[in-house]
C-alpha cells in the first residue's frame, strides 16, 4: 500500500548542537536504508523548509506507523499521512 507522507521537523533551538547532528546522521542512515529496502520510494525536500515529502510502500498504516515511529527525528516532527490509490483516469499502469 501507498501511503504520501509529509514530515516537518522542528529542532529545539536550545538542542546541543553535537546531539543534533548525531540525531540527523542516525536520521540519514535510517532513511537510506529504508530506501534501499524498497519501503520509502520516493523522498522529496521541501524547497525553503526543514520538510519533506516522501511516498512510503509497506503493507499497511500499522507498518508504516511502526517505520516513522522508529526514526531518529520521531520526536521532533510534525507528520501528515494520506494512503494514496491509484486514479482511474491514469495512462500509466505502474505508480510512478
């Protein structure tokens, strides 16, 4: 199942900056791995913002909520989950 996810990370400006930047390298590290297992498809910046935009393909909303509850940056982003179906009107019979 696809689901879209937005995810806009708020840091605490008081957060040690060394703390910080071990949270994002655990983050990048989770986020590649995710990535090369197939289960995040697609991760997107949002232009200006500490945001992203990303397509996720797991089995349901439980997996998905087990996988962005286990990332890094967890606690300090707002996330918002929309499952995705395919459009009766495409030409394309794959999903990208």
């Amino acid at each position: 199942m696809l689901f879209h996810v937005e995810m806009q990370v708020s840091l605490p400006h008081d957060l040690d900056p060394e703390r910080a930047a071990a949270l994002k390298l655990d983050e990048r590290e989770r986020a590649q791995a995710l990535q090369r297992s197939g289960q995040w498809r697609h991760l997107w910046r949002l232009s200006g913002q500490y945001a992203n935009i990303s397509v996720f393909d797991v089995a349901d909303a439980e997996e998905l909520h087990q996988l962005l509850s286990s990332l890094p940056l967890f606690p300090f982003m707002r996330i918002e989950v929309r499952p995705l179906n395919r459009h009766p009107s495409s030409i394309h019979a794959d999903d990208r």
